[in-house]
C-alpha cells in the first residue's frame, strides 16, 4: 500500500514530501531523522523493489541562502555517482558490441597508447587499472570543462604502473578515459549518450551537462566545514604532506575545480566551483552529474530486474554479469589506501570496517550489487539479488570518504526491509 507523504519540520527547516510503500516506512523514518538528529539540510531519496517504485520522498532547503525549499523536481550535483551513470552506458554499448572489454585501447584510441600505457585495455579503463588516476602535468584554470584538453592531457601522460598491474582509484581521470572511448565509438558527447540511452527512455532527469533552462532546479552544493578536532583520513593526510603524491593530485591538480572536496582537507571555508554554470554546462564524467534520487534508482531500476523494463532491453545476461562480477580488487587502492573492488566501472561491497576509519571507507551491499557512492554521501546502486535499485541525493556534504552516517541509516534501513538478514560477512545477504 502506498502512503502519501508529507512531514513537517523544524522550523525553517520545510517540510518531507513523496510517498512511501508501508514495507519500506523505517526508510522514511530514517529519512526524517537525517534532518532532526544527523544534520541533514535538503536530500532526497528512492527505492524500487521488483521493479516498482516503493519510496520516493525529498524534503529540507534547496537553497538555504535563497530560502528555497527541496521540491520534487530539485536536482543536485551528485559527484562520483556520475561514474555509476556513466558505467551504465559504456555497458550498454558492450551489449551492442560497440565496446570489448578485451579489446586494446589502441585501436579505438590511438594517441593514448604512449608512455607505459601501450598495453591497455578497454576493462583496465573501467576497472581503476589503467595507470593515470591523476595528472602530473598542472591543469590549467578551468582546464576540466575544455574536453579536448583534458583528454589530450591525459592520452599524453606517463602510466604510473603497467596497466592492470595495480588499482588506484582514477577520481577524475575516469570521466575522460572512459568518456573519450564512449565519444569515439558513438560519435556523440558522453552527455549525449546519457540522454539518449537512458534518460530519454526512463524519462530520468540526470545530465551530464546541464541545459540552462534547468538551472533554477539545482540545489547547491553545501561544503563539509571540518572540525579542528578531526583526524584526516590516510589519503587526506598524504596529500596534506606531499602535494606531488597521487593523493595531493587528486586534490590539487584539477583546475580550482573540485574545491568543495579539497575544504574536506582543509581548516579553511573553501569557495566551490562545482555550482557555477561553466561547470554545470560541462561534461566532467567522473563528478558533475546533476539529477536527483529518483533518477538515480531509475537509471538502475532495469538492472536490478534482469536488464529489461517496460519490454524495452537494456542489456542482456551476459553484459549484467560483466556489471556485477569483480574486475578488479585490491588490498591497498594506491590512491586512498583503502581495500576496494571494482566490476566494469563501479563500484562493488567494500568492508573496510576493521580499519581506523572503517565504517567511512565501508561501502556494505549485496554480492551481486554493483553501483557508485559521490563524494559527500550521495549513493545511487542496483542489486539484482534483491531486485532493489537505490537513490540518495543530498546538498550538504559529509567529511567522509565513501559514505557518511545518513547514508548508511538510509542504506541498511533499505536492504533490511527487502529481506535482508545480516552484513556481518561484508554482504547483504
């Protein structure tokens, strides 16, 4: 049975709006919590369970210095959950057999196989294992909206390990590794491909470059204003110490772009970049994908359910195992230093909660999940053990390096409600 929503808030803190399905009801409570007890100022947040929508709420401030109130349509700038959309539609186009996971970048891509990274291949790009998470060579200002630029940076730099012989997380560099093998076998724009695959027949508001005439919708970004009392985590502390490692690059060689994840190491208010229009008009697809929840669990919702919905195909059974089954594992990411595990461009259950800063850098779902967190909290997966595609948007971001406290309150909340028993073996189950 399906509830209307509609909870008030504090006092100027709006008011919780949607619908929620009676089984999934402990979400919203957690939902609701996030703003009373968590810190929460506007986010919004969608389930579907066996292919039907099941929770779709949003609620708080938008715009806390307009006064602008989350509505229905507020979309917001979800980070690294672009990689999830994006990983989607190069799947996709392995389906069609557009792309091979086998096949050398060469051929697609000539220029970039120079300096160490002749032998790449198309699944090194989506799995972290190419060898250029990061850029040596300075960025130059706003140099991440100029897509030939970057893309001739990148197909120009030095592999920092044979390709497929380590994992580090390639935080911004993936839009354009990946993003330049999509543009090159389609002829179109990783935006345009986005639209046309996904969001046009899913009716999903999710961009990759924003139209203008969306801009009033976007609710900004609110950056994490840390504690002089917090503990850096590992990868924060190497870039705080040398700027030239892949941790300090991932920081500071973006272009003053990502500044709203730079404030997250720093003791200082940073100025963010990320909600101007330059960088909404730009296509960066590792990290500027604006949409909300409900277009996050929709762009999953058919991989949740087989890879079919509405009898229009997705992908079929072969290319789902390929999303779901690891790729790539490590130990030790060389880029935050964190055990991680990748399948064909997202991001698979990671259980770091042994380590000092393990419940943050713990990312529990189900062995057949596959999906991508942003940074500052927003999660958007689909698990097809539990016929469940999930979405979380928020405006203020976490300190946290994958996920922060409403997330997880959110998350387990979601997978013990469609059955889940336990995470205590690094997997829902």
């Amino acid at each position: 049975m399906s509830n209307r929503v509609s909870i008030q808030l504090e006092p100027d803190k709006g008011r919780v709006e949607g619908f929620c399905e009676s089984r999934f009801e402990p979400v919203l409570d957690e939902f609701v919590k996030n703003f009373k007890d968590r810190g929460e100022i506007g986010a919004c947040a969608c389930i579907t369970f066996e292919g039907e929508t099941v929770l779709d709420v949003w609620g708080g401030v938008a715009d806390p210095i307009k006064r602008k109130s989350w509505s229905s349509d507020s979309i917001s700038v979800v980070f690294s959950c672009t990689k999830g959309v994006v990983a989607i539609v190069a799947n996709m186009l392995i389906d069609r057999g557009l792309l091979d996971p086998h096949q050398p970048v060469a051929e697609i891509w000539p220029e970039f196989a120079c300096k160490g990274k002749e032998s790449a291949t198309v699944r090194m790009m989506l799995d972290h294992t190419v060898g250029v998470p990061v850029l040596r060579t300075p960025v130059k200002p706003d140099g991440f909206y100029d897509w030939d630029y970057m893309s001739d940076l990148i197909a120009a730099e030095k592999a920092f390990w044979i390709p497929g012989s380590k994992q580090g997380y390639h935080a911004t560099t993936w839009g354009w590794t990946v993003g330049e093998l999509i543009r090159r076998v389609t002829g179109k724009s990783v935006g345009a491909n986005i639209q046309d695959m996904l969001a046009k027949p899913l009716n999903l508001d999710v961009w990759c470059g924003l139209p203008e005439a969306k801009e009033t919708n976007v609710a900004p970004m609110i950056p994490h204003v840390p504690s002089p009392n917090d503990v850096p985590f590992e990868m924060a502390k190497v870039a705080m110490e040398d700027p030239t490692s892949i941790p300090g690059l991932v920081f500071m060689n973006d272009g003053g772009w990502a500044s709203a994840m730079t404030a997250s190491i720093s003791t200082e208010t940073s100025s963010t970049k990320v909600d101007e229009r330059a960088s909404h008009a730009a296509e960066i697809p590792a990290g500027n994908g604006i949409m909300n929840a409900r277009a996050l669990a929709g762009a999953y919702r058919p991989f949740a359910i087989g890879g079919s919905y509405n009898g229009v195909k997705f992908v079929g059974p072969d290319t789902l195992v390929g999303m779901e089954e690891v790729s790539s594992a490590s130990n030790r990411n060389e880029t935050n230093f964190a055990a991680m595990k990748f399948s064909l461009g997202f991001g698979k259950s990671m259980d770091n909660r042994h380590q000092p800063f393990g419940p943050t850098e713990s990312l529990i779902l189900g062995r057949r999940a596959f999906g991508h967190p942003g940074a500052g909290g927003s999660l958007g997966f689909a698990d097809p053990e539990f016929g469940l595609s999930f979405g979380y948007v928020m405006n203020k971001m976490g300190g946290t390096m994958i996920i922060h406290d409403r997330t997880e309150a959110l998350l387990e909340t979601a997978y013990r409600c469609a059955g889940g028993r336990s995470n205590a073996s690094g997997f829902w189950t």
